[in-house]
C-alpha cells in the first residue's frame, strides 16, 4: 500500500495583531489544517515565522523548513502556504525555493491561489512574485517614512531601551502608540555614579570599567536585573543619549542612510553633561592599550613610561629590577639588561632615591610662587594686547575644534558606509586621537575664555599661589595613585645618565592645570596630551 501524503506547513506575519484576520498565524494553520485533514494528507510539522518580513534574505524558520524539505530523507510530498506572499516577498527566494522544492519531488500549493502546474501557472506565480516584491518596497518605503517622521515629531522609534531610561506612549495615532524616553532615577543615578568614577574615580584617579563594574556591583548596584560586566559599563560609557539627545538615522525613502550631519537629533532627558561626556571620552581615548601601554596606564611605578636612559647613543626606556632578594628596587636601562653591560654604561639607580628628587623638584622649585608666576606669565598677562591676543587664538581654536569633530564624523561615516571595519586597529587608534584631539580643543577654549574674563573668575597670582600648594599636598600625600597622576601632568620626560638628571616640562600642562584649578575646585587630575600643543600662542 502507498503511504499517505506528508506535508509541512508554513505561516508567517510581519506583525502578528491581526486578530481573526485572515492574514494571523492562527488563522493560516486553521486553514491548512482545514485543507489536509478532509484529504487525509498528514500534517508532519507548521513552520511558524513571527515578526520577520518576507524580503528578508534570511529566516531562521523558512530556511530550516527548506533545509528538511528537500534533505535526503525526502520527510514531505507537499508544503502549504496561505498565500504566497507569505512565502516570500521577494522575487529571487521564491523562485530559488521553488526550483529546490521541485527537484526534491515535493509541491508548493497556495491556498488561495489556484496555479495550473503548466507554463502559464509558472508565469503567474512570477508575476504573483512581482507584485508581492513592489508591495514588500513600497512598504518599506511608507515605514521609513514614518520612522524618519516619528523622530522628526521627538518620537522614539523602538529598539533596546538604553539603560536609564523607559519608554512610555505618550500618544496614540489610530492604532500606532507613539513613544518617548523618560528618566528611571534609580537607574539614572548608577549612570551619573558610573561617570564620576570613570572620571576621578573614588580618591581623584579615573577608574577602568572593570573596576567600576566590580564597585558597582560591591555596592549592591543591578543592570536591570543582571550584575554589571566590563562590557556594560564601556556600553553606558559610550552611548551618546546621556548628554540629553540622540541621532536617528532612519533611511530615506530611496534606502539611502543620511550622514551625521543629516542625521535626525532626538531630544531626550539628560543624565550627564556633554562636557563631562566628553571629558571621560578624552580619558579613556588617552588611556586606550593603542595609545598608552596598560603598565603605564595601571602600573604602580612612579616614573614608569616617562623615564628615558640619557647615555650617548642610548635613548632606551628605564625599567624596574630589583636587588637584595628584593630588598632593593631600581631603575636599569632596558638596553643594558636585554644586550648586555656592552650596551650602556649607565648606572642602575634607586627607584627611592630617584622618585624622591623628582618630587622634590616639583615641590620645592617648579611649585613654588614666585617660579609659578614666572611660568605663568602669559596666563597672568592682562593687558590689552594680551587680551586682543588672546582672542584672535580663541577665535583660531574654535575653528580647529570644529574641524577636529568634522573628522570623527568621517570616521564614523566610513565604518557605517562599510569602507571600514570598526575592528580595523587603524580605525581605533585614529578615532581615539581625534576624540581627544577634540577634547583637548574644548579644554583650550575654556583656559583661553577665562583668561579674557575680566570678573572674579579671571586668573591671578594668588590663584597660582593656591594651586601650587595644592598640587605639592597631593605630591607629598599617601595616595601613590594620585601622586603617580600628578607627576605625569607636570612632567614631559626625565632622562639620566652617570652624571645628571634631565626633568622637562610643560608650560601648557601647567597652564590648563592652573586654569582648571581656578575655574572650579579640583577633585580630580586634569588630563593633558603635549602632542597636541602645536599652536603659536600662549600655551607654547
């Protein structure tokens, strides 16, 4: 005896709250049931798709019912479909599918759709196929038009919530509830705490997300629900909605995805200042493995990554070793332990006794009022020349600082038009400088509109004598963290050999520190990149 008929079904919507509708799952299986069980055809298995659109190249359900379909077990004689809109919308996968389907020996029917199994049946089922296809784009294109009119109106347009926020309807057109973000405080607060540390950190020292992870999570803190990882902390750390908007960049009505600057800004409450988002972006470019070496970055030593073997034809960094079992720590010339004693004639040198003549030099020379003064003349200059000077750079930086950002935005253009992978190293490292190329520009345009102050805001000598003590308090105190910061702020470089010791500076890092200092009480350690300073004006 021949074994009955098999079949598999399969349904699918695009949004399944079509109740009763013809077009609902339940009312497609109803009808393929109502179909094969009068026929006595054994229904094997209903492939169900929700959500997911026809044009779609791809689908989970869909390609694994194709993949069983046609297998070499032969399961199924015949695949049932509502319609063939539901099989597809786009005219390549169905006839693709259709000619896989045929060469396994198994047949699609429609239900609603009576095809002669002829040419002229072939012919309308691709023409049938045309015209689902023109329907699937000319939705699309109705969708993308109210999507690009929705956040046009300050309407959020769906998709995971950023953490901080919920959305809420806040209007309903016909059927379609038009949504906003709102402030979660619980969750808001975690957010302004995960920014302070990442800014000045628990005693003035920027924290890693890692460690901002584990303190939240120390503290009892929960990511809705979840504890807090490395990379949840970087999400938050980056996302842009906290600054109080966002972009939406919802294709045209042709597909065509805007630039930024074509981009639509959303409105949304702020959590964080812009200046402080920016301020932690610049840190953390600056931190960044490419940039800066995670010993430098993490590591305890003092002058680890700033110090430099001064012996002639040498120029290699110093590095630690230890002596005694221990007992004692120095600084070696690297060239002299990895080549040999042949290389360099330099002595190894006590970290103690180095790290104490570092600091005594700032604290007892470069910190002192009257060597501050000197240094600072150009920030304490207020005649009218200065002033007039001091414009013209104003004016000179904020035109470099819009072309700084100008360049993000081509960066972030390239990866989002496929010209570049977000993972190229090439990408990472250039997006970080001119992120904090362009928070650098943002610090100098501060420093030089509160040198044109002419209110109580405006620098003088006892502001410098006030920020002095206060750096040397932090020298000489017991957060070597703190200290270790400090130190990198106020010095370029220290080199040595047998017979000197070489501290340079900056000007421009005491500048930007002092004017900091002045501008609002520092909690924190300024950041400063010398490798930006390459303008003609006061901060050389």
């Amino acid at each position: 005896m021949n074994r009955p008929l098999r079949a598999y079904g399969y349904v699918r919507v695009s949004n399944d709250d079509e109740d009763g509708n013809n077009a609902s799952i339940a009312a497609q299986i109803a009808a393929i049931k109502d179909r094969t069980e009068p026929d006595g055809i054994e229904l094997v298995e209903v492939f169900e798709e929700l959500n997911v659109s026809g044009h779609k190249l791809q689908r989970r359900q869909f390609d694994a019912m194709l993949a069983k379909a046609t297998g070499p077990e032969r399961p199924v004689d015949i695949i049932y479909v509502y319609a063939l809109s539901r099989f597809a919308r786009r005219l390549l996968t169905q006839v693709t599918s259709e000619y896989k389907l045929d060469q396994a020996g198994v047949r699609l029917i429609s239900l609603t759709e009576d095809f002669a199994d002829d040419a002229n049946g072939r012919l309308m089922r691709s023409m049938i196929g045309v015209i689902n296809e023109k329907y699937a784009l000319d939705a699309s294109i109705f969708t993308r038009r109210d999507r690009r009119g929705n956040a046009q109106a300050g309407y959020y347009n769906g998709g995971p919530v950023p953490f901080g926020y919920e959305a809420r309807t806040v209007a309903v057109d016909g059927r379609k509830g038009r949504r906003k973000l709102f402030l979660v405080e619980e969750e808001a607060a975690a957010v302004r705490l995960i920014y302070d540390l990442a800014r000045s950190g628990l005693h003035g020292t920027p924290m890693g997300t890692r460690a901002i992870a584990e303190h939240l999570n120390a503290l009892g803190y929960r990511n809705r629900g979840k504890s807090f990882f490395h990379s949840s902390v970087d999400g938050i750390l980056t996302r842009r909605h906290y600054g109080g908007y966002y972009l939406d960049r919802t294709a045209d009505a042709h597909g065509n995805k805007p630039s930024i600057e074509d981009s639509i800004i959303v409105p949304c409450p702020q959590i964080v200042s812009p200046e402080i988002i920016a301020e932690v972006a610049a840190r953390r470019a600056k931190a960044a493995p490419k940039i800066t070496p995670p010993r430098v970055t993490n590591g305890p030593t003092l002058l680890t990554g700033i110090l430099r073997c001064n012996a002639s034809g040498c120029g290699a960094g110093m590095t630690i070793r230890t002596g005694k079992s221990g007992q004692y720590i120095y600084y070696a010339c690297n060239a002299k332990l990895t080549a040999g004693a042949g290389r360099c004639e330099t002595r190894a040198i006590r970290q103690d006794e180095l790290d104490s003549i570092v600091l005594s030099v700032l604290t007892d020379r470069i910190l002192q009022r009257d060597r501050l003064v000197e240094l600072l003349q150009a920030v304490l200059e207020k005649s009218d020349a200065a002033d007039v000077q001091r414009q013209q750079d104003l004016d000179r930086v904020r035109r470099e600082k819009v072309a700084a950002e100008t360049r993000v935005r081509r960066l972030i253009e390239m990866v989002e038009e496929g010209h570049m992978s977000p993972k190229d190293p090439i990408f990472a490292e250039r997006l970080a400088q001119h992120r904090q190329n362009v928070a650098q520009l943002e610090a100098s345009e501060r420093s030089l509109g509160l040198q044109l102050e002419r209110g109580p805001q405006r620098i003088s000598e006892d502001t410098v004598t006030k920020f002095g003590k206060l750096i040397c308090e932090h020298l000489q105190g017991e957060n070597s963290a703190l200290r270790k910061a400090y130190v990198r702020l106020l010095i370029d470089s220290v080199s040595v050999n047998n017979h000197a010791i070489h501290i340079q500076g900056s000007k421009a890092a005491l500048e930007s520190a002092v004017v900091r200092s002045g501008n609002a009480a520092m909690n924190m350690v300024p950041g400063f990149d010398r490798k930006w300073c390459r303008l003609q004006d006061s901060n050389l």
